[in-house]
C-alpha cells in the first residue's frame, strides 16, 4: 500500500530549504542527474514541481508510489534462468525466443519449416518466458528508481539493485551479453538478427542504475559491472553474425539497431562507436523516407500505423540520445523532405481526423508512442501546438504517471 506520508515529509523536507533553491542556481544547474534518454534537467524541474505542490506531478508521483510499493510487495526477480526451455547452446543463461509472426504449417505433418504471418503473434511465443521477464524487469527498474530519485526513500533503490543484478550481474543467475537465439523459426534457424528488436528498451537499464547509483546496495562496482555488460553486449552487436545481419536491416530494425548501438555505448563510455553510429543513422533516416515524410518500409506492413510511429520514435530517441554527444540531429536532412520533423508532420493530418488511414492496420490504433513524440517534439521544435495535440488525441496516456514525470 501506498504511505501517504512518504509524500508529506518528502514535500516538508524540500519545503524547508527554498533559499538554498533560489540562491544556488548555478548548483541546480550542475546537480540534475547526467541520464542518458530520460532528460534530467526535467526530472530536476518536476522535483521542484512537486516541492511546490503541482497537482499534475503530485498525483503522477502517488500513481508511480502505488505501482513501486506493489513491486516490493509482489515481485520476487527476473531472470533468463525462468524459463523451462534449453536454449540450442544447452546454457539457460542464453536469451531465448521464437518469431512472433510464424506459424506451423497446416500443409506439413510436422508443421515445420513455420510460415511468416505478418502482424499475427502466435500466442506460443509467450511459452518461453525471456522476452515477457525482460519487458517487466525494463519497467520495474525504471519505477523504483524514479520513484526512488523523486523521495530518496532506499528501499526502491535497493530492489532496483537486486533487479538489475539478478539479470545482468549475479553467476547463478545472469543473461549472457548475446542475443544468440533470438526469435528462432521453428524449422529454420535457432535465432535470428531480427530477435535483437527485443532488447531495444534495454536503454531504460541504464537510465535506471544511473538514478539510483552510490546508493547502499548499488555500488561503483556494481555500476562498473553492468557497464562492462553492456560494452560485452555491444561488442556482440557489433561483431557477430547475427548482430551483423540486422545492421544491414532497412526498416524499424535497422533504426532500433542503431538506437540500441548508441545507447549502450554511451552507456559503457565507447565514444567511438557513438558516433561512427549517429553517421550510419543519418544514412539509414534518408534511405527510410520519401521527400514528403512518408515511411514506405513501415506502409507495406499489416499493421502500419503501428510500425510508423515505432519507427518514428526510434528516430526521436536516437535524437536525444546524440545529445549526449552534443549532436543535434533534429533538422538533419541530407535530400529534402527526408528528416524527423517532416516524417512527424506527415502523420499530424490522421492525428487531427482530417486525413483517413488508407493503409492496412489489422490491429487498434494506440498512442503510446504517438504522445512520447509529440511531446518531445514540442521542446525541440519548440511548437506548442504538438503537445496540445498530444493532450487530444489521449488525455489518459497523456496524463500517464511517466509521461507526467519524465517529459
């Protein structure tokens, strides 16, 4: 259950010191924490809102204490050492999952070589459990170091820390840094480079030890140590077969592979392949567009309104994370027409009703990542008008606790 109290005293022990606020602005400019996709300065300016009692943020910060205390209560760890299957390796620390859009083949006894289904999730890729576990460790992690950054309460930060060294730290229990066989075909191959989709939020990670490092259960060490798994990761990425196959990916896959290729290497202090890899990006957001923002890799699929805005929010999240560099990609544009803004300002007609989506989307429209876009883009572009469209096209997810408190 919630503790109200841990509200009230968080808001009476900032109350106290609004001096120390008002006179130091050179050290509140210095002091907000040096996050990598989550941008601090507004995790520093939403703490300060929430000192002043802003409704919004207030009642975001209850909503994510709900979801942190029901974790502490709930929640043991994730591990890839969950699952009932063996990986081909015969190494359970090996990640492991099967294409989501291949099916038996009703034509063969045997079902196998499985057929592709584009948009059609076999439900039998949730038998093996990697892909959900590593899902949930991604949002607990971020919760409880959230909620830990915004009331310093320890606790969510030490169940963070054990999160985060069960799955990435721990020798009984650790995912070794490859993706090996992921999204297998049944029939076909035992992984493939298109499972590497499946770490792209694995960015949250990092931002989540980042809140909550030197506190008593997550060490430099440890911090060092998960860095050091994600440079072993990223070497994988970068030098293996399958890491190799989807860099060559032309859609969505290609983007999250450079989206993940920069992050974790910002994370782990390779500077050189961040930016050998904002070049390679340039290159692959001019060869996914059409002079007028259109995505035509992402139209051609069955649910294309989904994969647009995916793709688009990869575009977005490499952008903020290049400013980590210093690099602003957020006019880049090599042909004309071919750059983000462009690309958002193509879908802005079907988020206002004033254009029908023609294309094949077999699945509801949603707008998750719609609303992270725009709100960013509200920032950058500094155009007020996105985020009021944000606020029209779902006030609720708008209002969402971490959209509240991280944008």
């Amino acid at each position: 259950m919630v503790n109200p109290k841990i509200i009230v005293s968080f808001l009476f022990i900032f109350s106290c010191i609004p001096t120390i606020h008002a006179q130091k602005n050179s050290e509140i400019v210095s002091s907000f924490p040096k996050t990598l996709a989550i941008d601090g300065q507004i995790l520093q300016k939403n703490q300060e809102l929430i000192v002043s009692n802003d409704p919004d943020k207030v009642a975001a910060l209850k909503s994510l204490l709900k979801k942190a205390d029901k974790l502490l209560v709930d929640v043991k760890t994730y591990s890839v050492m969950d699952k009932k299957q063996v990986p081909p390796s015969g190494d359970k620390h090996d990640y492991m999952s099967t294409g989501p859009y291949w099916w038996p083949d009703p034509s063969k006894p045997d079902g196998l070589p499985y057929i592709k289904k584009d948009g059609l999730r076999n439900p039998t890729y949730y038998d093996i459990s990697d892909s959900q576990e590593i899902d949930k460790l991604e949002d607990a992690a971020l919760t409880l170091a959230l909620v830990y950054y915004f009331t310093k309460e320890n606790k969510y930060a030490d169940f963070a820390s054990k999160l985060l060294k069960t799955w990435f730290l721990d020798a009984e229990t650790r995912q070794n840094p490859n993706l090996n066989f992921g999204q297998g075909i049944p029939g076909l191959n035992t992984g493939r480079g298109t499972g590497i989709i499946e770490t792209r939020d694995l960015f949250r990670i990092g931002d989540a030890a980042i809140l909550i490092q030197n506190t008593p259960n997550w060490s430099t060490k440890d911090h060092q140590d998960l860095k050091k798994w994600f440079s072993d990761y990223l070497t994988w990425m970068i030098e293996s077969p399958i890491g190799k196959e989807e860099a060559k990916a032309k859609n969505n896959h290609g983007t999250f592979y450079s989206e993940q290729i920069i992050a974790f290497s910002l994370f782990s202090d390779r500077p050189e392949v961040t930016l050998n890899e904002i070049e390679v990006f340039k290159n692959r957001m001019e060869s996914q567009l059409l002079p007028d923002g259109s995505q035509p890799f992402e139209l051609l699929r069955t649910k294309s309104w989904g994969y647009v805005n995916m793709n688009l929010y990869g575009y977005f999240l490499i952008a903020k994370l290049a400013e980590n560099s210093n690099i602003s990609l957020w006019n880049q544009q090599i042909t004309e027409g071919k750059n983000m803004k462009n690309a958002l300002d193509w879908i802005v007609p079907y988020l206002k009703n004033e254009k029908k989506w023609e294309y094949e989307q077999i699945q509801k429209i949603s707008y998750g990542e719609t609303i992270k876009i725009l709100k960013l883009a509200a920032k950058r572009y500094s155009n007020p008008e996105y985020e009021n469209l944000a606020k029209t096209i779902d006030l609720k997810t708008y209002n969402s606790d971490i959209i509240q408190l991280t944008n």
